[in-house]
C-alpha cells in the first residue's frame, strides 16, 4: 500500500520522500550556530533541512517549514539562550 498525503497544520506532506534526513531548527539569531551545525552534519553526509536555504523561491515560509518537519526523519534543535 503506497503511503498518501498527510495534513500538517496547513500544510500537506507529499508522498515523495524528503530528500533530507533531519529539520534543522534555530532561532535567527543563532544563525551562525546553525550553520555550523549543518555543515557538520553534511560533511557526515546526513543531508540537513534548514530556512532560509531550503525554502523553494516564492513559497509560503509557514507551509514550507511545516512540511519539512512533516517529512524529516529527524529534527536537530540548536538551542542557547536566545530560544
């Protein structure tokens, strides 16, 4: 049985696979730590999600991060005191 659209808020998670393994999430002005902790990742070869790099041009930012953290197999959250 092929797996189908499932609702995420308002967002739909496509049955195609996400060609990312893990949702990266931050806080703006962590940026830089974000970064650094994706480029780590990727090196490893575990292929990050993050804003604003991966949100396709013109799509609404709501939708695209719903449906990536809908889609992701895992999610890395970079915390310090500013979140």
């Amino acid at each position: 049985m092929a797996p189908r659209a499932v609702p995420c808020e308002n967002a739909l998670v496509p049955d195609a696979p996400m060609p990312h393994d893990v949702f990266l999430s931050y806080a703006s002005i962590d940026r830089a730590a974000a970064d650094a902790v994706c480029t780590a990742l990727e090196t490893r070869g575990i292929r990050c999600w993050i804003a604003p790099r991966d949100v396709p041009a013109g799509a609404d930012w709501g939708e695209a991060i719903l449906t990536a953290i809908g889609r992701a197999h895992a999610m890395v959250l970079v915390l310090s005191r500013n979140t």
